[in-house]
C-alpha cells in the first residue's frame, strides 16, 4: 500500500472513530444536563404538584446514582455497552411507575414527575445506537413505565388521559428523529468501512504488481547477463560449442529458463521463484541439474522469509550433490491452499538417503537448515531412508 492510501485509510477510520466518540460524549453530557433539570424545577417551584415527597425524593436519588454509574461507564470505555442501556432503559421505566405515583393525580405527568425528562434522554439514546425493532421495543417499556405512573391520575381525571397520550407522541417523535439520525450514521458508517476496504484492496493490489514488475525486471536482467551472454558469445565465435565449461554453462542457462517457464500462474513472477529458479542455475554449473515445479504461489512474501527458504533451499541441494552420489534433484513449491499467503517448498533427490534411527542431522541439516527456519517462524522436515533418497520440507508458517 503506497503512502497515499495509508493516509486516506488512517483518516476515514480517524473520522469514523471521532464520530463515534462525539456521539457517545454527546449521549452522555445530554444524561448530565437532564440531572439538572430536577434541580431547576425545585427552584422555580415546579414541584409543587408532588404529594409524596419521600418516595419522590428516594426515586430521584437512584435515578440520578445510577446516572452518574452509567456516565462513567460510557464515558471509561468511550462506548455504550448494550446491557447498560437497556439497564438504562429499565430503571428509568420503573422509576416513571415511583415519580408518577408520588404526584397528585393532576400533576402526575407534569414538571413535578422527576423521571420523564430521563426516559426522554433514554429514548433518544436507544434510538441513536440502535435499530428500529429494538427502538420500539423501548418505546413500549418506557410508555408502560410512565403509564403505570399515571394510572390512578388517568382513572380519576380523564384530561390527564390526554396529557399522557401527548408524552407518548412526543416519546415516539424523538424515537423517530434519533432513529432516522441513528439509521444514517450507520449508514454512512458502513459506507465509509467499504470505501476503505475497496481502497486498501486496491493498494494492496498495485503494490503486489509493482513487486511483481519488479522482480520480473530483476529476472529480465539476470537472463541478460547469462543466458542473453551466452548466446551472444556463442552467436559471435567467442566460445567453443564443443568446451566441456561451455557446454555446463549452455546447461546452466538452459536449466534456468526451464525453471521460470515451468510455471505459468502469478508465481512466475514472485520473488521466491526466481530465487529458486537462480537456485537451479548455480547448480547446474556445479554439476547438478534441478528440476523445479512451483504452483499457486503468493504473490508476495516477506523478504526475510525469501532469503531464508532460498538459503536453506541452497543447503538441502548443497548436500545432495555432497552425500546423494546423484547429479539430479527435484525442488518443489507450493502456496497454502487456505490462501492464507504460508509457503512449502520440498528438496527431494533419489540418491543414498541415509538411516534416521542411527544417524542424527548433521550440522547442514540441523544448523543451516532447521536452525534457519525455527527462526523466522518456520519449519523444516526431513525424511530419508537408506537407498531411498532424502526429502527436505521447508514450511512457512510453521
């Protein structure tokens, strides 16, 4: 990903997480504010209409100590846990029972019920965090609440029926704004998330070809300087065709292309496969020929890991030619099949092999080799049997 769409990345999810904050803290100082109102309505003596003074003031303590409990909570965690807010919603419920019932019955959705103003505040917060079943389901809970509260007041005075029908319509208006406020947020929430993932999977993509073109430029070079060479001095009578060095140098080149055509997906041009077709080549001047099969590999690998797997690579085959007593060896490579970008690529010769129960890894196989993979998070398998030739996994991950 090029430096551009990090940045672009960084600032949408930067922005979906200081929307995100500034809602919660909204929530929150809009909980604190409405704690106030209590306050304010004894002060300008708008608590005249409660008939119960102690069960008021007991109701509005809770109300305001679990308050504060769920502020702190929202505003520690810089989130709303969904059981606190429906905690919220059913305290706040039964306290519109509590505030409604220490009213006179003529006051019992007036100014004086300390606990509409906070279910109010509970409605919107549902609704803005929440889609719309669950916004309904809260809407009832609190709708019983305050008329519960306000029964015996219905029952007595039928003008307080209409009072109480006017709190469920102003309940369900703000129901219905926080919804519509809450709908699109997500909206454009989820909108942003795709944008930033179609982004990253772009970047990710060209990044992934530019390593790509890179390494083929790097193959196109190196069969200039050998195999282009070596034709080019054959072509102008500078080599003896009929030279033994000549002739293992033709093989060399030869083995090469055979390595990079053997392979015809994305993996012909990955990093590791030409590592592993130069592999061929520095043998094949040395006297062995490597026959490479490599098939759906990632298309990137760390380079870390390329280095190790081309270095342990080069040790397996390296004790082929020393112990084998043959001149050909088979390197395979393949991709996970999960497609979880993990590499296996497998040194097999048919040569002596040797006992695994009586004769332990020498310091190639156990100190260039297994030593080599353990410590990039990977890991190395050998099988031999005597006569029966020697194999070589090299796995990453592990």
């Amino acid at each position: 990903m090029d430096k551009t769409g990090e940045e672009i990345l960084a600032a949408a999810r930067d922005a979906m997480m200081r929307n995100r904050k500034f809602l919660i803290q909204g929530i929150a100082v809009l909980r604190l504010a409405q704690l106030l109102l209590w306050p304010a309505c004894i002060l300008l003596g708008l608590t005249a209409g409660i008939e119960n003074q102690t069960l008021a003031t007991v109701t509005m303590v809770l109300q305001t100590l679990w308050s504060l409990i769920w502020v702190t909570i929202v505003l520690s965690r810089n989130d709303i846990p969904v059981w606190s807010l429906w905690a919220d919603v059913s305290i706040n419920a039964c306290a519109a029972v509590a505030a409604g019932l220490a009213c006179y019955s003529w006051d019992a959705l007036s100014w004086s019920n300390s606990a509409v103003p906070l279910a109010l505040g509970s409605m919107l917060s549902v609704a803005l965090l929440f889609p719309v079943r669950q916004v309904l389901l809260a809407w009832l809970m609190l709708s019983a609440g305050i008329g519960a509260g306000a029964s015996v007041a219905m029952s007595q005075h039928p003008a307080v029926v209409a009072n109480y029908f006017s709190t469920l319509v102003m309940l369900l208006v703000l129901a219905a704004v926080g919804a519509l406020m809450g709908h699109r947020m997500r909206v454009l929430r989820a909108s942003t998330g795709h944008a930033a993932q179609a982004l990253e999977e772009a970047t990710m993509w060209r990044r992934s070809a530019e390593a790509q073109g890179s390494e083929r430029t790097r193959q196109y070079r190196t069969l200039h300087d050998t195999v282009l060479s070596t034709l080019s001095a054959l072509a102008r009578g500078s080599l003896d065709a009929s030279d033994p060095l000549v002739q293992r140098r033709c093989a060399a080149d030869a083995e090469y292309l055979r390595s990079i055509i053997s392979s015809a997906d994305r993996s012909a041009v990955n990093r590791l496969q030409g590592e592993l077709a130069a592999l061929g080549r520095e043998q094949a001047v040395l006297g062995l020929r490597v026959h490479h099969q490599v098939a759906d590999m990632p298309a990137t690998v760390p380079d870390e890991v390329v280095a190790t797997i081309r270095d342990a690579s080069r040790e397996a085959l390296n004790n082929v030619l020393k112990h084998s007593g043959q001149s050909q060896a088979w390197v395979t490579g393949r991709g996970d099949p999960a497609g979880n970008g993990g590499v296996t690529v497998t040194v097999t010769d048919r040569g002596r092999g040797f006992d695994m129960g009586t004769n332990s890894p020498g310091l190639g196989l156990s100190g260039s080799i297994i030593a080599r993979m353990s410590e990039i998070g990977g890991s190395a398998v050998v099988e031999s049997q005597a006569g029966q030739g020697t194999s070589v996994e090299l796995r990453w991950p592990a």
